[in-house]
C-alpha cells in the first residue's frame, strides 16, 4: 500500500509539473499576443524546454524566499532534486500508457528495466524466469532510483530554514 501511494504521489508531482509547463507556456503565448508579437504563429508546440526550467526554478526560489546570491548554492541541489523525481516518474508513466522514448519518436536506443520489463510483458508467453527477472531488476532499478531522490531531498534539506522546509514540501520538492 505504501508503494501504491508513493507512485501515485509521483505520478500527482509529474502531472503537477507537466501543467505548470504547459501554463507557463500558454502565459507566454498569451504576453506574446498582447504585445503584439505574431512571431509563435508558425512555432506552436514548440517551446523552450530550457526558458520554462529557468522559469519554474525562478519561481521556486521567490516561494522559498531565498536571495540570488543564497540561489547559487540551493539551485543546484533544487535541480537535483527535480531531475530525480523526473527520472522515477518516467519509468512509471511508461507503464500507464506512456511508450516512454519509443513513443516520443527519440532516436535513444537505450534499454531500461522498465522497458525490458515492458517489452517481455508484450510477449505472448513470456517464461515466468524471464519474469522474475525483468521485475527484480525493475524493483531493484526503482529503490536505487528512490535512494537518490531520498539522498538529493536530503542534501537540499539541509540548506534550507524551516520556513523554507515547510515551503519546500508544499511545493512539492520535499516529503
């Protein structure tokens, strides 16, 4: 049961991030028409995967209420910690729905546990050793993946006030 909630807490963080990217996107469009500016015309869909990060740590760092010059050391464990819980929920989007990089059309050729779980589930009658297998090294790929995401929160914890702790974990970036 604790499993359960944990991945549907991860699965609530990554929906929460996805919209704030695409709110944030849809912000711009809607500065970018006010003033005006017609140039997004021919480019929807494409944003700037690196503008929105930008934005959305800008506005992490207003919630924790830390100065810019405190922002150079907090931002890196801050994106640590982000880059954790994308890796963890990437692996469990695949596995309700997502096709992971295949769908995406990347060129990455890279195996994973999740995916050679995934593609031996496929499979009309996969050999319950295979089975076994495929899902102990997902499970084991899973808890390393949640140590670093522990590990990353933790360094990030130790930077922080208690004010921003507590504004942290509404946020989002602490348990």
């Amino acid at each position: 049961m604790n499993t359960f909630i944990k991945s549907l807490s991860l699965l609530v963080v990554t929906a929460v991030f996805t919209s704030v990217t695409v709110d944030i996107s849809a912000q711009e469009r809607d500065r970018n028409r006010d003033r005006g500016n017609r140039e997004d015309r021919g480019n929807r869909g494409n944003f700037d995967r690196s503008q929105i990060m930008e934005r959305i740590m800008e506005r992490y760092r207003e919630n924790l209420g830390i100065s810019v010059a405190e922002w150079k050391v907090v931002q890196p464990k801050v994106q640590a910690v982000m880059d954790n819980r994308i890796s963890g929920a990437s692996g469990m989007m695949s596995f309700f729905g997502g096709r992971g990089s295949r769908g995406r059309g990347d060129s990455s050729t890279e195996k994973t546990p999740t995916s050679e779980l995934r593609d031996l589930l496929e499979k009309e009658n996969p050999a319950k050793g295979e089975i076994k297998a495929k899902l102990a090294a997902y499970r084991a790929d899973r808890k390393a993946r949640e140590a670093k995401l522990k590990k990353a929160q933790e360094d990030l914890r130790q930077l922080l006030t208690l004010k921003q702790e507590a504004q942290a974990v509404l946020s989002g970036l602490l348990n």
